[in-house]
C-alpha cells in the first residue's frame, strides 16, 4: 500500500505542478483560451487564478518534498488535504457552471487525494 500511496502522491504531484503552474504563468485571457476545460476562469479574477495556481504548485511540492526529505513528512497529509478542498471548490464551481462532464475528472482528482491524505494520516504515515 505504501507503494500504491507513493504512486499516487507522485502522478498528484506531476499533474498539479503542470496545472498550477500553468495557471501561475499564463495571463487569464491565454488559459481561458485553452478550450473549455479551463473556462471556469471567466468566474475569477486574474489574481484570484494566480492563487489558485500557487496553491496547486505548493500542494505538488508538499505531496512529495517532506517525505522524501524526511522533514516535516507531516506536511504530505496537510498538502493532500488541502488538494481535497481545492477540488471540493473546482466541482462546487463546475455545478455552478453546469459542465458536469469536464466535473468528473476534478471528481478522480478529489478522491486520489482523499486516498493519499487517508494512507498518510491513517494506518500508512511516515511517523511509523
């Protein structure tokens, strides 16, 4: 499982880093023109999508850095929570839109990170 738990903290970490950075990089008028996946940042401010993306990249970093580093391994759970809530407010903002196919992917998002924050606060943490 810990190997499974680690797998899936890495694929998090890649997707978030892509996506967060992206966000991060990219004015709001270049990323809403990338199709209709990332239309929902019409409903934000451009300092509002930059948060967004700095939060991803931080997630990213703190789904793998601690625990690699063997400091403040603590940090994987919070930084697994906190992708949780990031997608909790991407579907919250998808039903809003009413794009609830573009919904189902931030839906797999959510729960591989309620997966890792679960193995690594629970019976899987690096306190053991």
């Amino acid at each position: 499982m810990n190997i499974a738990l680690w797998i899936v903290a890495g694929l998090l970490a890649i997707a978030y880093l892509a996506g967060g950075g992206g966000k991060v990089v990219l004015s709001k008028e270049k990323l809403v023109a990338l199709g209709p996946s990332a239309e929902w940042a019409e409903d934000f401010s451009a300092g509002g999508v930059k948060a967004i993306g700095a939060l991803e990249v931080l997630a990213a970093v703190g789904l793998i850095l601690p625990a690699l580093l063997d400091i403040a391994p603590v940090l994987v759970p919070l930084a697994a929570s906190g992708l949780v809530l990031i997608m909790i407010g991407a579907t919250i903002t998808r039903i809003r839109r009413h794009e609830y196919t573009l919904m189902a992917l931030d839906l797999v998002y959510l729960a591989l990170a309620a997966f890792v924050a679960w193995g690594r606060f629970g019976p899987y943490s690096f306190t053991e």
